[in-house]
C-alpha cells in the first residue's frame, strides 16, 4: 500500500527512544534542537522504552499505536527518530504511519546539506547523502522491481528499475569521489603554501553551538556567519591573528555532537582536518551548559576519532556573561591543559586567551642534535635566525647544532626545502613528518 509522502514535512513529531531508566532530558534537548535546526516546528515528542530493538519498527506494536494517534491528533506530516534505523525499520515505520521517517543520521544530513556553502562542502554533503541513500533504494516502493521489457516500446536488457537506479547512484558517488580528490589536493597545497609562511595553526573545536564563530569573529575582526543554532558552522574558515612574539592562522571548523555518524566523519575528513593538522586547538565549551563536562568527553572523542586526540589544547568556557558573578581568568592547573573563562559575545577575556595561545605554542619545544650538510647552509642560517642555536661545530662534513626549537617551528622548517636534516629531531619527539 502506498502513500503520498508530504513536499512539506515541517511539522514533526519526534521520537526519543531510551533504555531502562528515564529518557536523558540532556539528548532529548539536543535532538529537539536539531529539528528546529533542519527548518521543522514540534508538533509532539513521544519517548519510547526499548530494552531490545524491534527489528522490524524497533518500537513495540503498542508504541507504534500510541505514535499513530498522536500522529493524527497533532498532524504531523514527518517523524524523525532520535536512533539510527535499518532501512527495514525506516520502511516499515513509514508504512505503519503513513508519514515520512527520518532517523537521527538523515537529519543531520539534512541540516548540512542546508549549511553547506563552498564548493568542496557541498559535495561532501552530496557524497555522504548518496551513501546513506544507497543502502535505502527500495524505501517500499515494489514497483522498482519490475523488469523492463516484455511489453511493446519496454523491451530491454532486462534490468529491474531497481538495478537502474543503483548503477547511477554508484556512478555519481565515483564521480563525486574524483571531484572531491581533486579539491584535497588544492586542499593541501594551500596548506603548504601556510606552513611556508612560517606561522603556527590553531583550531577552533569544540561542541556545536558553543560559540565558536563568535569566538573567531571577536578574535580575528572576521564576519563569519554566527547564528544560536546547531552547525551554524559547516565550511571552515581560516584568517590570521597576531598575538605577541608572532602571527598564527586560525581556523574555525564544523561543530561536534554525540554519535556524530561514522558516514559524515568520513565524508568530512578533509574538512575535519583543519583540527587534526593544527599545532593547538582551542576547545570551546559552554560555560553555562549544564551538561558542559559530558560535551568536553565527546568532543574529544571525536577528536581522537579523527587523529587528532594527542594535539594540545586550551579550554575555553564561553558565554560567561550567562553565569552570575562569573569574569575572566586563565586557570593554569598543575595537570591537563590552561583553562580561560571568557565571553566571546561581549569581548572580555580575549586578551587571556591570546596569552595562554602565544605560551602554550612557545612552550612545545624540541631539544637535540642537529647534523646539517654543506648544502642545506639556508637551514642552518635560518635556526641562528629563530635562535634556536644552543652550540655549534663545524667540520668538512657541515655542522653539528645543539638546538632548542619550538616544535612548530621545526616542522614548518621540515616542510620547506633542505628541512629534512631535522626529521630524527622531530622523530624522537614523536611529532608527525
């Protein structure tokens, strides 16, 4: 049996599924957030105990009734579920409710599809939409399966409609795959050509909706687009600051969620990789977010998802102006990293969080020998110039350094010509070459 589905779908009805216990009003929050996120007005949220997934609807029959009249009571036109659904449980769903079923992967996938701008994001968007498609085809629509041919003006290769569909779909995502090869290596030219430039990388990170736009905008004079919403932020951007003893870019990158989907992780690697090449990172947190300690667990989590769990950071606690009697500081603990308390949004605590930027990447030094060949004299010049040069000895064979060198300094020299006497420098020190 099939059903029309509705071109609108704004007015939702949500569906928070939980385990034992009662339903984590902290997911609940962030799931409702997403929707109206996506552009959709709550029209009911239903929680559902599931203490083992119905494979079919992953709801009980009973459940699935009480959806059912709220459905028709609020008129919902869309259901989004807060769980990652088999297409088994999607089609079945829509076909029991007679309305379109988006689960938490879709909707996320909806509200980057809509914040994508630049032309890498939108095809990184399109590539991980197809491939969430791809497993979806079917989607209960039987007549995809009929054979084309046997009646007069169909006759054919035989091929289901089905089998069609599938094969342009597995054409695209090539030709998507081709087009976004072809931008990483623009990617990472543009990256070269910044570490030529011999300043360091910081990244913004941190939970969606933390204030890291504004907290980029108030640091670099920049008007980057910055909105009290979820993923408000997909494509970076990087401008670059001066803080005391030197420049650095920085970078302001897509925010974090729970369960973020393995699919847009992937999609997102070059994206995600402004954090995972960066020398610091500044983790931004909702000071004011109750739940601001669980945040911190999850973005790092996906931080060392991604390759980027070791790189040192600085916490940053925004929006301070929302706490009562809360103002600026720099808490240095004597372990973990430099905390500053700040609000982005009214511009205190600013000039806090340049200090703990300029010490924390001036303090990530490397010390050792340094063997430099007569043909590699510009390197060897260039350390005397960083003051870097502790002592030196020359022979026929060039010159023996002992140097002390930031360690962004060194890689940067490395990534230059006649960088690569420094590598068993950076080696022993376990940083990246």
């Amino acid at each position: 049996m099939f059903f029309e589905r509705s071109r609108k779908g704004e007015h939702a009805l949500l569906i928070q599924p939980h385990a034992g216990g009662p339903p984590d009003e902290g997911l609940l929050e962030e799931f409702t957030d997403l929707a109206r996120s996506a552009g959709a007005t709550i029209a009911a949220v239903v929680t559902a105990r599931i203490d083992r997934p119905n494979a079919a609807t992953l709801i009980g029959s009973g459940k699935l009734e009480e959806i059912k009249a709220a459905v028709e009571a609020t008129g919902a036109d869309l259901i989004l579920v807060n769980f990652t659904l088999t297409p088994t449980q999607e089609r079945n769903l829509e076909r029991a409710l007679q309305r379109r079923v988006v689960d938490r992967t879709g909707l996320i996938l909806d509200i980057f599809a809509q914040r994508a701008h630049s032309h890498e994001g939108k095809l990184q968007v399109e590539l991980a939409q197809l491939r969430h498609m791809s497993t979806r085809l079917v989607r209960g629509w039987t007549h995809l399966e009929r054979q084309r041919g046997g009646a007069i003006g169909l006759r054919g290769p035989g091929e289901t409609q089905l089998e069609l569909d599938r094969r342009m779909l597995q054409a695209r995502l090539e030709s998507l795959q081709r087009r976004l090869a072809k931008v990483e290596v623009q990617r990472t030219q543009m990256r070269r050509a910044r570490l030529r430039s011999e300043m360091p990388r910081v990244a913004l990170v941190g939970y969606t909706n933390a204030g890291k736009s504004t907290l980029f905008n108030a640091l670099t004079g920049a008007e980057a687009y910055a909105a009290d919403q979820l993923f408000a932020t997909l494509d970076p951007t990087v401008r670059r600051i001066d803080l005391s003893g030197g420049s650095v870019t920085l970078a302001d990158t897509v925010g974090f969620v729970r369960d973020l989907p393995h699919a847009l992780v992937a999609a997102f690697r070059s994206t995600l990789s402004e954090s995972r090449e960066a020398d610091l990172l500044l983790h931004v947190i909702d000071a004011a977010d109750p739940l601001r300690d669980e945040r911190i667990a999850q973005v790092n989590s996906v931080l060392a998802e991604i390759g980027a769990g070791d790189i040192p950071q600085v916490l940053v606690f925004n929006k301070i102006d929302r706490i009562e009697g809360a103002t600026p500081r720099l808490d240095q603990p004597g372990e973990g990293p430099v905390r500053v308390w700040l609000s982005a949004r009214d511009g205190v605590g600013l000039d806090l969080l340049q200090t703990a930027m300029a010490e924390a990447l001036e303090l990530r030094h490397v010390q050792g020998e340094v063997r430099i060949p007569p043909q590699a004299a510009r390197l060897r010049a260039r350390l005397h110039e960083l003051g870097a040069v502790r002592s030196e000895q020359g022979d026929e064979h060039g010159w023996r350094l002992q140097v002390d060198i930031a360690l962004a300094d060194a890689q940067r020299l490395f990534a230059q010509s006649h960088g690569e006497p420094l590598r068993p420098l950076l080696e022993a020190a376990g940083a990246p070459t």
